[in-house]
C-alpha cells in the first residue's frame, strides 16, 4: 500500500478539486490510501459523494488553510503545526504518509517542507524537477522554481538527484544530463554553468550520462533525460512553454472556426486534433517532485482541475513505488565527497 497525505485545502479552489481528483487517482491505482487534512465543514459533504474514497481515508480536522498569497514566512508562523499543509508534510516525517501533495503557495510548501521535513546530508538547497513533454516523450527539468540562483556545486547536486529521478520514474539505468546554457560550446554561459559542466565531465559518475550543454530548444526536443538549470531560469522556461502550448491551442480553435470549409476540415481531422490536445494537456504533466528533502512532497498547479491534481497524486505514486528517495540517498552517499562538507542549517 501507498499511504498518501493530501493538503485538501490547497490551491485555487480547495476541497472542490483535491477530493474528486483523489478519487481519480484511487480509482485507478486501488492500492492507495490517503491521509486528508482539511476543514470539516468544508469537506464532509464533498467527501461523501465518493464513498470509497471516504472508505480509503482518513480525515483530519485543520481549521487553518495558507492562502495562495501569503509570504513563506507569515505563512511558516502562522501554520507551523495547525495548517492542513504543515500536517500533509508532518505525515511523512511521522512515517502516517509516504509522500505528501499539495496545490497551495509554492514558497510556503518549500519552506515548511524543508523547515519541517530537513534537507538531506550534503545537500545545501532543494529543487523542484518538473516531467516535461518531449518529442521523445518525457524529460526531467529541474529546478522549476525552488532555488534562484546557483553555484556550480549546487548544479551538481541537481544533476545527481535529477539523474535518480529518471532511474526512478523511467526506469532507465544511466539517464543522460544537459545543463542548460546559452550555446553548446564550453566558452559560453556563466562561469558557475561552466564550472558545474567542468565538474560533471571530472566526476564521471556511473549512474549518469553527462551529455554536455544543451539549449531551450532541447527541452522540447528530449536532447537529454534531465536538463539542469537554477530556479529562475527554469522556472521562467516552464512559464514561458505553458504559455506557447496556450497560445498554440487558441490559434487552432480561431482557425478551425474561421469558416464553414475549415469547419467541415476539422471533422475530418478531428482525432488528429484530439491526439495534438492529448499530447499538450499540462494536466497530464502536472506535478513537480521537491528533492533535497529526508521525504517526498509533490507541488501540484495551483489552479489545476481534479484529473490534474490525479496526475500529481500518481506522480507522488511513482516515486514511492520506485523508491526515489533510497536511490537519492545512494548516489549522495557513494559520490558524497563532490559536495560541501557541511550542507547548511538545514541538513538532517
């Protein structure tokens, strides 16, 4: 069994997508059981619309939810130990969890996560990897938004617990690294990109491939298994793909729907549209794993419906089933003299 805690008060709308996607991703993985946090009245009726998911369940009183826009450190103050997100993180540090969900406020998930849950040993900062689709299927992108800015040491940290996530979630035995850069030549970038490709190359660790630099082009091309980079340029990256993937689909509908001949077009390529929406539905990616953490937390969008939240859920699944923590926690043991000696006030 996979004992998953959920932050039911998380994200945009709360109980109204986290409930129903939880019963989404039961009905499809029947060997789950969840641990909810959440405002009884708020939930109660909602809950009960799925039995077996109530059946599944155990649920726990929070009168207090982070609000989208809190700061991470009112929102630490405020929660620390009442909040329905606080308790989904405290689950698995506890051991009633094996992994944690949640739609809510990005800042605030990573700070009571790492407050609550501790970094690993020799790891100075977390990172959010997110599953990017790719003309060869899926790649590992991180970080998506956890750390701006990044020393060459840090990128590698990224790279050995990006590479562990691949061996975890696509079963590959040696994935291929690319750090993300302005040119694939060894002069350009900045020097702390430079240095981290000087590291990874002088490594030469077993459990990874390190391809070289790669470019924004290749995240959608699946050049590499995992592409390294610092929060904020692949936090921008993400954004900026979400919204090519948007402003595709709203040019198709406009061009389906200009006249009665393009119409009528549609129809007869209406399941080739039907595979292109499949393939773009950032519901289907939905779920950035945090790594660097003593547990597992998943960060769904915070606006997603009930089959994205599902996705999230099954990603968390995945992890736990293929023990990405352990596999972790082995390669930062076995190459632990690459890192800073001591990891910082965080670390376990």
């Amino acid at each position: 069994m996979v004992k998953i805690s959920l932050d039911v008060m998380g994200g945009d709308f709360g109980p109204e997508v986290v409930i129903p996607g939880a019963a989404k991703a039961l009905e499809r993985h029947p060997d789950i059981t969840f641990v909810l946090f959440g405002r009884h009245d708020e939930c109660e009726a909602l809950l009960a619309r799925y039995p077996t998911l109530k059946e599944r369940s155990v649920f726990h009183n929070c009168d207090v939810a982070i609000a989208m826009d809190e700061k991470p450190s009112q929102a630490l103050r405020r929660g620390r130990n009442v909040s329905s997100m606080w308790q989904a993180i405290a689950a698995v540090k506890t051991g009633d969890a094996d992994v944690a969900v949640s739609a809510g406020n990005t800042g605030a998930l990573m700070a009571m996560a790492k407050f609550c849950l501790r970094t690993m040993p020799n790891i100075e900062r977390p990172a959010i990897a997110g599953i990017w689709p790719t003309l060869k299927g899926e790649s590992i992108v991180l970080d998506i938004g956890a750390t701006i800015g990044a020393d060459a040491k840090q990128l590698l940290s990224f790279a050995v617990m990006g590479g562990a996530m691949a061996r975890a979630l696509f079963e590959i035995e040696r994935p291929t690294i690319g750090l993300l850069n302005v040119g694939v030549e060894e002069i350009k970038g900045q020097e702390e990109v430079r240095e981290a490709g000087r590291l990874l190359r002088e490594a030469n660790i077993d459990s990874l491939h390190y391809s070289g630099f790669v470019e924004g082009d290749d995240l959608g091309k699946g050049t590499v298994d995992v592409v390294v980079t610092e929060g904020f340029t692949g936090n921008i990256a993400l954004k900026a793909a979400e919204g090519t993937a948007k402003q595709i689909a709203s040019y198709l509908r406009a061009a389906m729907s200009r006249s009665l001949l393009s119409r009528i077009g549609y129809l007869f390529a209406k399941g080739a549209f039907d595979a292109l929406r499949e393939k773009m539905d950032p519901r289907k990616v939905n779920g950035g794993v945090f790594l660097g953490l003593n547990g597992i937390v998943i960060k769904s969008h915070g606006g997603t419906d009930a089959e994205g939240f599902a996705a999230a859920i099954e990603v968390g699944y995945d992890m736990v089933r293929n023990g990405l923590t352990k596999k972790i926690e082995n390669d930062l043991k076995l190459y632990h003299d690459l890192f800073p000696s001591n990891a910082g006030p965080e670390a376990a």
